[in-house]
C-alpha cells in the first residue's frame, strides 16, 4: 500500500505487517531527487501506471504530476 502524506510532504510505502517506510519525499519544496532527497508540496493522489512499475505523483501545491520510478 502507498499513501501519499500531505502534511509531512512524502510518499509512504506501508507493507501488509505494517512496516511504514519512506519511498520518496522528506520537506516541503520542489526538488526532483531519489527517496528523500526528492521534495513535493501537499502531495495528495498517487497512481501507477498499466505495468506497476512507475508511480505517477499528484503534487497539489507546486501544480506538477510527478513521477517515481
């Protein structure tokens, strides 16, 4: 399960025995990066694409989808 985290401007990985992880994500800010050297603002809706592989990031405040391979 991903769960995109509004306030803390991350993108959480959570497994089903419920071990939380950081998949991307750290402060608030734009910053193209991988894992938490990457920076969204109010990320709200993810998505992955058809083959599971990409993760299409809706990154409200800075008005960007971005993406997390």
């Amino acid at each position: 399960l991903y769960v995109p985290e509004l306030s803390n401007h991350r993108i959480r990985k959570i497994t089903p025995g419920g071990a939380v992880s950081t998949v991307a994500g750290s402060t608030q800010g734009y910053q193209d990066g991988t894992g938490t050297n990457a920076r969204f603002n109010r990320p709200v809706g993810i998505a992955f694409n058809a083959e599971g592989d990409i993760l299409y990031v809706m990154d409200t405040a800075n008005h960007r989808i971005r993406q997390i391979q």
